[in-house]
C-alpha cells in the first residue's frame, strides 16, 4: 500500500461502482482498489455495501455507492437530535406514553420492550421526562420509544426542510420506529451514504453537546472498532434485519477529523457486515494517518 497524507485524497468518486474521479494519482487510486478488494471480498451476490467519506477540514471525499438508498434504520435518529438542536427545543421534559398512531391509516400501535436495545423508559410509562434524557437514550442506547416521543416534537416536515437546507436530500424521515402498517407499505425512512454523511457533516459543524451525545454511543461493533483504541469516534449505529450501518464523525491524534459512513444491505449474519465496516474504517484510518 501506498504512504500518503489527508491532503492527498483529492478526489471524488462517482456514485454506484466507484467510477473514475476526477483527480486521479498513484495514491489515491491506490486507496480506491483497497476499499473496493474489501467491498468485492465481503460481499456476496444479495449484499451491498455504500461508503462515504469526507475530510471536515478540506472538503475532500470518497464516495462508492454513495447515493443507493437503503433503509435508514436508527441512524434516522441523528436528524431528530440535529432538528431539536438547531430549534433550541431541547429543553424541559416530555410524558412517555407508549401509544402512537401509523402513518400509514391512523391506527394505533405501541412499541414492545422486547424489541428495543433500552428497556428503560418502559417502566416510567405516565412520568414526566427531560428531553436532554430522551435524546441521550435515543442516541447513546438507541431507545425506539425515546425516538417515537421526540419525532412528534422534531416533526418530521421540519426534519425534512433542514435536511434540504444542509444538502441531505437524500435522506428522508417519514416517521418514528416500528410503525409496521407503514412498513408494510413502503413509508419508511431511508438514506444514502451521501445523505448521512452530510447530516454527521452538520452536526460536526454545530459541534459540542451533539458530538458529546454520539461520542457515549454504546454499540461499536463497525467504525469505531476499526480505529486504534482511545481515538475519539462520535457515532451512530442502525440495524435492522439484513440492514446494518454505521456513521461516524473520527477525531484521530494529530489529523484533522472526518466523516466515515458504511452502510450495508443484505447480510445475513450482522458480524459479517460489522467486520466489513471494520476493514474499511481501518484503511480509511490508515489513509488519513498516512500509514501502510
């Protein structure tokens, strides 16, 4: 492998098969064949990996299947943290009720404890609840009934409009999670590798208690764990069946930070889409790093 700085990685990959950029060297090229050997190696005939990259200082970016839409799964939550935030409405506290309506036909659904990665809120059914609480547990335990109360307060057509302003089109939140009517219809959230990768793009710009949020996510099976330990990595997972991704803002020890999205469709065992993000978190990492 090629030894080359950040400042090398000039470049832009078309969308889909990783066509030619439009800036081309020894080195760059020569990080382009390693990421897709890894995507040909790890994927098989019904899997699909999509990455995006970008340096936060420079602009500069890598982008392979970039603009595919996929189910969105949990990373939709960053866009509900990101709206909240940007509003100022963060603030006083929220009843956890556990009764929603679908989008779909207006019938009602609740959520089962079973199915969440945070039991927690369950048991404070009726309570009132801090939203900074709420957004914490959305994103640091990927709570589905913290995510369901705060969409409602976010609302998903502001969500949409600050996703047009910040050119995260691509990325669309329909509603909260586990509205199975709507599923079985087609009314789901979704995104691309670009759309996210310019959602972790804004929340860096804002910087501070959103950063801080990602940085205490728990689950850190892909990008994080493809990175030496102690490195900052400010993340958010998604998973759902045959669907896990991960987007994550990487602060590296003497490098200026970027933005890394993996997202992968059609895996059937989740550790082998987790030790994809983690070989291609890696060489990315030692691109920036100026490593072999």
């Amino acid at each position: 492998m090629h030894h080359f700085p950040i400042a090398a990685l000039g470049l832009l990959l078309a969308a889909g098969t990783g066509c030619a950029p439009l800036v081309r060297s020894a080195p760059t090229m020569g990080l382009e064949r390693d990421l897709q050997a890894i995507i040909r190696r790890h994927t098989a005939d019904t899997a699909e990996i999509a990455v995006a990259f970008r340096a936060l200082r420079t602009g500069d970016s890598l982008l392979i299947n970039a603009h595919v839409p996929m189910h969105a799964a949990s990373t939709m939550k960053v866009p509900v943290m990101l709206e909240l935030f940007r509003r100022g409405e963060t603030g006083g506290t929220l009843p956890v009720s556990n009764a929603f309506i679908s989008i779909a036909d207006g019938s009602s659904y609740s959520l089962s404890p079973k199915e969440d990665s945070d039991t927690t809120l369950y048991t404070r059914v009726g309570q009132q609840v801090p939203v900074r609480e709420l957004i914490d547990r959305m994103i640091t335990r990927s709570s589905n009934l913290a995510t369901n109360l705060l969409i409602a307060r976010a609302d998903p057509a502001r969500i949409a409009a600050t996703l047009q302003t910040i050119g995260a089109s691509e990325m669309r939140v329909l509603r909260g999670v586990e509205d199975n009517v709507a599923y079985a219809r087609g009314m789901n959230n979704t995104t691309t590798a670009y759309g996210l990768m310019r959602v972790m793009e804004a929340v860096a710009g804002e910087g501070g208690e959103m950063v801080e949020i990602l940085a205490r996510q728990e689950f850190r099976e892909m990008i994080p764990a493809g990175v030496p330990s102690g490195t900052r990595v400010a993340s958010k997972t998604g998973s759902i069946t045959r669907i896990n991704h991960d987007a994550a803002i990487v602060y590296p020890a003497g490098r200026d930070p970027y933005v890394l999205v993996v997202l992968t469709r059609g895996f059937t065992a989740p550790d082998a889409a987790h030790a994809a993000g983690r070989e291609i978190s890696a060489r990315v990492y030692q691109a920036v790093m100026g490593q072999s």
